[in-house]
C-alpha cells in the first residue's frame, strides 16, 4: 500500500477528491462552521436533510450523499458523532474505524476529512488530529499493507485559526507513521482558495 497524505487549510468543498467526510454533532451546531458552508455549496440540500430528520448527528450515523458537481468532491461521507458534550478520543476512534470501513467497501481510496472541533469540548485539537491520522492509517494498513497496486490518498484539513503550523505536525505525524519511508509522503499545501 503506497499513502499519500496531504495537509491543508482549504476547506472541505475545494478539494479534488472521491469523497469528503463531513463530521457532525446532533445540537444546534449542526448546520454552523464550516457545515454552514457546505450547505451554502450544496444549495440547502444538508439543510433539507436535517430538516427532515434525515441526517441527524446521532452517533455512528453514516450519511453517503452524491455532491452533484456542487464541490469539487464526487461524494460526502455525513458522520455523527452524537453530543459535544460526550466528544472525546474513543468517539472519533470508533468513529475513524466505521469510516475506513465504509470507504474500503466502496473503494474510496481518495477523500478529504476534517477533524471536527467545537468551542468547549475537552479534548485537544491537535491531539486529535494526530489520533484521526494514526486510526485511519491503521485501519488501512491492517486491511491492505501488502497489496502493492492500493494507493490511499488522504487530504486533511486542518482548522487555520486552530492550528496555523503544518509544518509541526507534518514533523509529528513522520514520528507515528508505522510504514517504510519508501511507502508513503507528507506534501503541504499552505494556500486557501477564496469562498
């Protein structure tokens, strides 16, 4: 398995992916943040479906919905995560597990994820961050570290008014990354496309 991991500030909407992953909480966050901005690009189809109670952040909800060439991104991958007062490292962990698992059963071997992060919740950021990196490269390697043709290209976007430095937790993620130097790379992009 060969990893391509890219780190960024773009939004989720401007990557060129197979599919984005799109976390949510079930309270009155559900359409703020950078969500807002999805259904500004989805023309209201996430609030349509919230309003229906189709997609409610409940935890391990999995919503696929095709972007009809709305985002860049052919697909989005909608995860709840439940309540943000029970937010914490096992929910992503267990969330990151379903997640590598839908994409493996769909053979999405390209999409973009931001780390969901919300004003009050305990856990550290960039922790979880890294926790999100080392789950969904795990979850990968298990399944296919020695099929040479799977390629596994994940584009993280991290918060820019969160956490600025790329270049730090490029420097970190190369000090977990469990595979041989030959098998993966790291690339940055500093640049934000205008809304």
């Amino acid at each position: 398995m060969k990893l391509d991991l890219r780190l960024t500030h773009r939004f989720l909407d401007q990557l060129w992916c197979q599919a984005v992953v799109a976390f949510l909480f079930n309270d009155a966050s559900l359409l703020t943040g950078y969500l807002s901005r999805l259904d500004e690009k989805l023309t209201g189809t996430l609030t349509q479906l919230v309003d229906t109670n189709f997609l409610t952040g409940k935890r391990d909800e999995l919503i696929l919905i095709a972007s009809q060439e709305r985002i860049k991104a052919e697909k989005l991958l909608f995860v709840g995560l439940g309540s943000p007062k029970n937010y914490s490292f096992d929910v992503l962990s267990s969330a990151i597990k379903k997640i590598s698992s839908t994409l493996e059963r769909l053979a999405l071997y390209e999409f973009g994820i931001m780390v969901p992060w919300i004003k009050g919740i305990k856990a550290d950021y960039i922790e979880l961050t890294k926790l999100t990196i080392r789950n969904l490269v795990d979850c990968y390697g298990i399944h296919k570290r020695d099929e040479v043709n799977v390629s596994l290209k994940v584009i993280f976007t991290i918060d820019k008014k969160i956490f600025p430095d790329l270049q730090s937790l490029e420097q970190e993620v190369r000090t977990f990354l469990d595979l041989p130097a030959s098998d993966y790379s790291i690339a940055i992009d500093n640049s934000i496309e205008a809304k």
